[in-house]
C-alpha cells in the first residue's frame, strides 16, 4: 500500500505542473493580496505539489502600497506559494510561505522613517498549526533589492540575494541572507559577498535588543570594497574577510568583530604574499540615519601602537567614509611596509628605524590628510653613511606626502631636507641644504637615496655648501616611450673640491667656485683650481639647448706648449696599444664625438720649450673631433703674433693646420712682419719634429754687416725634420740706398744664419743668427770653409 501511495503521489507531483489551474485565479490573487496588502498580477498559474501544496505564478507584478510610491514593490518572474494546510481543510486558501524567484524588489522609505518592508513583515504572521515555523513565511531567491528613499532611488543595490524571513507568534523574527553589495553607477556584478543570520525583534526582545546579527564577509578583493564605499577603486588591492555581530536597537546598534586583511598592496604593484594582519574592532551603528562608526581594538593582553576609526555616512544612499589611523610610539620599521605596497617606493635594502607619532585620515572628498612625528630616526643602506634625525614631521594633504625641514645628521656634515612625494603617480621631489658638507658624503646619499647627484657627479674630495633639488616624474616620454630620468638643480658653492673633466688628462684640484645647474645644463663660475700645478681661472656653460652645448673660459698665469699640448690631445691616451701601432682601426672616445664646445684660453705667460714668447689670447671651437681656432694672439715685448687654423684628432696622430702674421718682430736693429701656412702632425715632440711652415716676409731698417737697409722682402720655409729649426730663405730682396740687392738664406744646427746677396756682379757674404740679437759678422770674418758651404746652400 505504501508503495502504491508513493506511486499515486509521485504521478501527482509529475502531472500538477501540468494543470491549469487559472479557475483559482480569483481566489489566488485575492488571497495574496490579503496577505501582502497590495495589489497582485500574475499571467499564469499551476498547481505545485512536491514543494507542499500550493501554486506556482508566472509573471508575478505585486504593486506598491500607495503610501510609498507608485512603483510596484516586486517584478517576480516565478512565485512559488506553499498553502497552509490547516485552512485548505476547511476549503479556504491562504498561504504559509511564498518563494520569489529571480525578483527584482524595491526596498522604500518614506520620510517619516517607516520602511515598506517593515510593514510587509508585520502582516506575515507563523502558522498556528506549525508552532516550529517549518517553513519561511517569506524566500527570495537569487533577487535584487533596491533601495529608495521617497521617489529617489539610491546607487546602493543587493545582488544575487538569497532570503528567507521566519516570523515567530512572539513578535521574533529570523533572517537568513546572502548577497554581493552593488553600485548602479559601477559595472559589476557584486562588490565582495556578505551571508549571516538576523534576529528582529519588532516587540523590544532581550535586554531592549531590537536586533541581533551575526554577519559574515566573504574573502573579497579590497579593491571592491574600496569601490563600494567610495565609488572607485581607490588602487589598493588585497583581500579582505571579516565576521561581526551586531546587537542593540536600531538607533544604536554596538557591533564587535574580527577584520583579516591579506597581502595587500598597489594596484600596479606585485602582492607580498605571506603578508597578513588581523585587527580587532568595535562601534557603533545608526539604521535610522545610516550612520557607521568602527574603531579597531587591542588584542587581549597587548598594546597597540595603530588604532583605525572608521566612519560611513548615508550608507544606503550615497555612502560618505572617511578613515582615521591614530599611531602612538609605533615603530618606523613596521609602518614602512604597508607604505612601500601603497607604492611608497624606497632603495632595495634601505633599514629605516624610529618611532612615529601622529594621525593620518582619509576620505573620498579630501583624500589623505593628517600629520606625522617622527623621533629618534635612522635611515641606511649597505655601503653608505646613515642618516640621523632628532626628529621628522610629515604631512599628508590630499594624495601628497610633506616632509617639513629636517636636519639630517650625515657622518661628518649636516644637511637640511624637505621632500614631497604623491602616491597616486609616483611623483617625488626633495630639496637639500647643506653646510660644508663633504662631497664624498653627500654623492652616495644622493645616487643611493634619490637615484642620482647631477653635475656632483664628477667631482670628489672637498666639500660644499648650497641647495640642491631633485624631482622624479615617473612618466613616459612621448618622444621615446621611455621614463623620464629625474631631474636636477641646484646651487653650490665649492671648495678644496676635484673635477675630472673629459677630455683632459689632469684633473682640476682645490678647485673652488660657485655651482649651478638645472635639468640637464649647468655653469662653474669664479672657479680657481689647480690644473698640473699651474693656477687656473675658469668658467664653464653646458645647455644642451643651445648652438654650442659648452661655453668655457679659461685663464691660467703661465703654461708652456708642452703643457698644454698634454691637455688638448689627451684622447690620443685612450687609444689602445694595438691602435698606435697602426695594427687597429683608430676610435674616437665617445665624449669627443659629442664635443660642441666654444671657449677663449688665455695666457699671461706663454713659454715654448722654456724660452718665453709673451702673453696669449685665443678663441676656439671644439666640433667632434675638429678643433678650430679662429682667433690666436701672442703678444711678446717687441712684436706681435696672429694665428688661426684647425686641429683634427680623427686620426690617431693629430693634424694642424694654421695660418699666421707676425708684425714688428725685432731683428737686427729693425723690425719683421710676415705671414705663412704651417701644418703638422703629431703630439709633443713629434708636433715640433713634423713642422713645417711656408709663406713671405718684409723688414725694415734691417742692419746687416755695416750697412743699413731701408727694406727687405723675401720667401721662406722652415722644418724641423732634423731637430732644429731649418730655415731657408728664397728669393730676397733688400734696398739699400737705392740699390736692389737679391738673394738667399740658410740657417744651420747652431742657429747661424748664412745670407748670400748680390746686386750689379757685386756680393755680400755675412753671418747673423735666427734671433737677429748678434752683431751681424761679415764674409771676411767667415772662414773659407764656411763661405763654401754657404755658396753651395743657397742654390735653390
């Protein structure tokens, strides 16, 4: 029989589906709406008996009590209604629960406070017959709730809701819930997912509870809850759970509960996975006016040196939070981890120690604000001097971090810094003032702590005292795709300082002067070094923006040729042995094929080969690896020098070329003037030994044996192949009263000067020397050896 029966009731189950039962229509619908107190729709309906019996609807629109709008309060595109089975005896309809599947419900509050609801709930009364509330008077099934508030629907919605409402005859109701919180003006499905269990109390329960909550969330992506509360993803990423109960009346309700967050970091940076932290809480909750306020706990026993307060305004409509950390004696070294996966970004392997006093809040209108006190501060790194500060204030204003000025203790210095640093793009700027501080100090904090020194670069030793700025932008560049480098300016004036400056093959030392820079130029004025142990006065420009990126002027007292012959062709030194051996193509050190440099050199006292020629002035042009020099004077005691002409250091020996004047040169009781081509190849001794000049020369009032000439013009080369100076004279022509005599000229290795003239069959054979400061000695004094060779010389 039992057998029989379950057949019977199992056909039943399978066929009721399958009946149309619009006949109930009527008695359905007035049913329903005895029961919910608002007018119900429905487009079809089935008789339902696995579920209990009852009905199935399809289509279901139940309207909103007039007194809360005129939306309907349901769209349900399935209603399952269970039937009570104590009034189906007597062959009345009602209902013990209804199932709302997929509905899409509208959650109203007037402004007197009543919710539609409440009300709602109030009508549903248990079952007499089922005092255990066996079934829920009220299930919502995977719905949406929306919140209103008058005719204004909020941005606050309940998706994927699972409900289930058991009223108890006491006046007790039980809630069981889940669902993902959700914004309108935000894609998404749900942000984060809640489930717990509610008691409601619409009679004052236990103690004067009106509510009694144990609510659960989920393990969720922080980011959501950010986006929940403020409307955006605030960047910080991470995951957060937490467990809480609820209690009190509506108005105030306390809540206590257990917060987990793990690695939690920036949006664009990598979690650190193991990192977690649980945090104790405990608040205050207003459902009347949708007020949150939440503080965080110590645990059992300890102390906590971090307390977060929590406040969430107008939560259901528009949800305002704001946040506040209050830190007492907490320690920098645990502060700094949190900072640096917010995208605080600090030197791999930087030890930050001391202890922080302050405040620091956020909200959504004002962003971060707050203030910091930072005591008994230590920064290092491996391998540089460590950083002491007595004590440091921070300031937070929007998404910018302030450091005020802070003295900062360095081994053997101080420097005074202040900084500002924004956490949404990165951007990071310090400015540092310091006061005799040691260069060697103050280079390594600068390329370990901010990522670079600028112009400092190249200088060691001494110290300085001045401002330097720095500031990051960590953007791309549009031109390049690539970041942006930090940027540098500056002022500083030097001392006891030493630069090395390429191109030169000795240092500038006990260099002193004034330093300023900015981006990527800078300037060195009234600087007095010391260059191969001759005094140096110097100024020197470097902007990329110009036409000649470099601008140098350079004084020095007194230097010989040789000296500055060492300097100027130094980027032969960087050749390879194998390229001086011609075995190798020649390369040109990188920073010669950059050179645009413009510059004057002068020199008080000028000296070749120890004998000195006077003071020199020159004006010059460095292109690559062309060196023109359109202005070189060289005034001595009696006469003077101009000179231009090119270097090229292409090759891996040198090449000049020069033209030249010299005017009012004495010799000989008169004066020279003359002008030539010269050319050489070679450094040092081998520039001498390839010399070679070519070019003409006219003289007054010459005095040679006994005799005055008037004027004297003529021809001549010179080279030094043999190691001394060879000079020959062509076609020369003096005048001596009135008669034209013509000849020529022949120096030797001693540094006489044989002269050969003639004029109407007549000669004269004498001897003079190059510097004309002799006695010219005549032929007759010559011996006869000497005459001939001088005859045999001078046949060119």
């Amino acid at each position: 029989m039992l057998v029989i029966a379950a057949l019977i009731l199992g056909a039943a189950g399978l066929l009721a589906p399958l009946i149309n039962a619009a006949r109930f229509s009527g008695r359905i619908r007035q049913a329903l709406e005895s029961s919910l107190g608002r007018k119900v729709d429905f487009q079809k309906v089935y008789l339902s008996i696995f579920s209990g019996p009852g009905f199935s609807l399809e289509n279901v629109v139940i309207s909103e009590d007039p007194h809360y709008g005129i939306e309907p309060f349901a769209f349900v595109p399935e209603v399952h209604a269970r039937l009570r089975l104590d009034k189906l005896l007597t062959g009345e309809i009602r209902f013990a629960s209804l199932q709302l599947v997929n509905p899409s419900l509208n959650l109203v509050k007037r402004n007197d406070g009543t919710w539609n609801v409440v009300e709602l709930i109030q009508r549903l009364s248990a079952p007499r017959r089922v005092p255990l509330n066996l079934f829920p008077a009220l299930e919502v099934s995977d719905g949406r709730l929306d919140f209103k508030f008058g005719l204004r629907k909020t941005v606050l919605y309940i998706s994927n809701t699972d409900l289930s409402i058991y009223p108890e005859r006491s006046g007790k109701v039980y809630f069981r819930f889940s669902g993902s919180p959700a914004r309108t003006d935000r894609a998404g499905m749900g942000f984060g997912h809640v489930r717990g269990d509610v008691n409601w109390y619409l009679n004052a329960g236990p103690g004067g509870r009106q509510l009694e909550a144990d609510v659960s969330l989920d393990p969720s992506n922080l980011s959501e809850i950010t986006t929940l509360l403020e409307g955006h993803d605030a960047g910080v990423h991470g995951t957060v759970s937490s467990r809480l109960r609820i209690a009190g009346p509506a108005s105030d309700l306390t809540v206590k509960g257990e917060l987990h967050l793990n690695d939690v970091h920036r949006w664009d940076l990598l979690p650190a996975s193991g990192e977690e932290w649980s945090v104790r809480y405990a608040g205050e909750i207003d459902l009347v006016k949708h007020r949150a306020d939440v503080r965080t706990l110590a645990q059992p026993g300890q102390s906590t040196p971090v307390a977060v307060h929590l406040r969430v305004n107008d939560f259901l409509a528009h949800p305002r939070s704001s946040v506040v950390a209050e830190l007492k004696d907490a320690s920098l070294a645990d502060v700094v981890p949190l900072a640096s996966r917010l995208g605080m970004t600090l030197p791999h392997g930087a030890d930050l120690h001391g202890v922080v006093n302050g405040a620091v809040g956020y909200s959504r209108e004002g962003g971060w604000s707050g203030g910091l006190a930072i005591t008994q501060a230590e920064a290092a790194l491996p391998g540089v001097p460590g950083l002491r500060a007595s004590e440091a204030d921070v300031t937070l204003s929007g998404d910018r971090l302030h450091l005020d000025p802070t003295i900062l203790e360095t081994g053997t210095g101080k420097l005074k810094m202040s900084g500002d640093y924004s956490f949404s793009n990165q951007r990071a700027s310090a400015v540092l003032n310091a006061v005799d501080v040691p260069l060697d100090e103050l280079k390594p904090l600068a390329n370990s702590w901010l990522g670079g020194s600028g112009p400092l670069g190249a200088m060691s030793d001494g110290s300085v005292t001045g401002q330097l700025t720095y500031a990051h932008n960590p953007e791309q560049s549009p031109n390049t795709g690539e970041i942006e480098p930090a940027s540098w300016s500056g002022q500083f004036a030097l001392k006891d300082a030493t630069i090395s400056v390429p191109g030169l093959s000795l240092p500038l030392q006990d260099a002193r002067g004034k330093l300023s820079f900015r981006d990527s130029g800078f300037e060195i004025d009234h600087l007095i070094a010391s260059l191969g142990g001759q005094s140096v006065r110097a100024s020197y420009r470097f902007n990329p923006l110009a036409t000649r990126s470099e601008r140098a002027h350079i004084e020095l007292s007194r230097a010989d040729l040789s000296q500055l012959d060492e300097l100027v062709t130094s980027p032969a030194s960087s050749e390879s042995f194998w390229s001086r051996l011609r075995f190798s193509r020649h390369s040109i050190p990188g920073f010669l094929n950059k050179r645009n440099l413009e510059g004057d050199l002068a020199v008080d006292q000028f000296f070749a080969e120890g004998q000195p020629l006077g003071a020199l002035r020159s004006h010059f042009v460095c292109q690559g690896s062309t060196v023109t020099v359109d202005n070189v004077a060289l005034k001595m005691p009696q006469g003077r020098i101009d000179a231009r002409g090119t270097i090229d250091f292409a090759a891996a020996d040198p090449k000049w070329r020069f033209t030249a004047k010299a005017a009012d040169y004495p010799w000989g009781g008169g004066s020279l003037n003359a002008q030539a081509q010269f050319a050489s190849i070679g450094a040092g001794k081998e520039l001498l030994r390839n010399f070679t000049a070519t070019g003409s020369f006219t003289g007054e009032g010459l005095v040679i044996s006994a005799d005055t000439f008037e004027s004297v013009s003529g021809r001549f080369q010179v080279s030094f192949a043999d190691g001394w100076p060879d000079l020959r004279l062509s076609n020369v022509q003096a005048v001596q009263n009135g008669d034209e005599w013509t000849g020529n000229g022949l120096s030797e290795s001693d540094g006489k000067l044989f002269i050969n003239l003639e004029h109407e069959g007549r000669q004269l054979h004498f001897v003079s020397t190059l510097t004309g400061s002799t006695t010219p000695t005549p032929l007759s004094a010559v011996p006869a050896g000497a005459a001939d060779s001088l005859d045999g010389g001078l046949k060119f």
